[in-house]
C-alpha cells in the first residue's frame, strides 16, 4: 500500500530529502516507507516530523477505508466538508 508521505511532504514545504535527514533515516528507508513497506514507530516518527497526525499519512480510498500497514486491520476514515 502507497502512503501520502511524499504528498504530506510538498504540503508542508519540505523535501523527502530534509525529512530523512531530520529523521536520521536514508532515502532509502524513506522510499520504502512511502510504498508501505515500514513500522508504527517509523510512521509516528514521520508523522511528528511533518505535524500531521499518522492517519494523514495513509491513501484513503473512494470508501475511506485504509489498511493498517502494520496490523493489517481496516480503518475507516471520515471526513467532514469544510
């Protein structure tokens, strides 16, 4: 599953490469995140680096369901209009 960090990352007017960097992490490991292939605490860490809440990080479908990347468990996300 893909993860919004690098969409979070342009809203919050930061590059993927700062971000590693203020998390001590490589590219890499921050690439790989992206995809979905990550931890709980590497996604709170991103999630606390950027000030978004971890459930920003998620691609939420058309139903507004997601899946947890570390638990596997369906999450459903509401939204409200502004």
């Amino acid at each position: 599953m893909k993860l919004r960090i690098k969409e979070v990352c342009q809203k919050c007017n930061i590059t993927q490469k700062e971000l590693a960097e203020k998390l001590g992490v490589s590219e890499v490991t921050l690439s790989r995140a992206s995809n979905g292939n990550t931890s709980l605490p590497l996604l709170e860490n991103i999630a606390a680096a950027l000030g978004v809440e971890v459930s920003e990080l998620f691609a939420a479908t058309k139903e507004g369901i997601i899946h947890c990347p570390y638990c596997g468990k369906s999450i459903t996300i509401k939204t409200e209009s502004v």
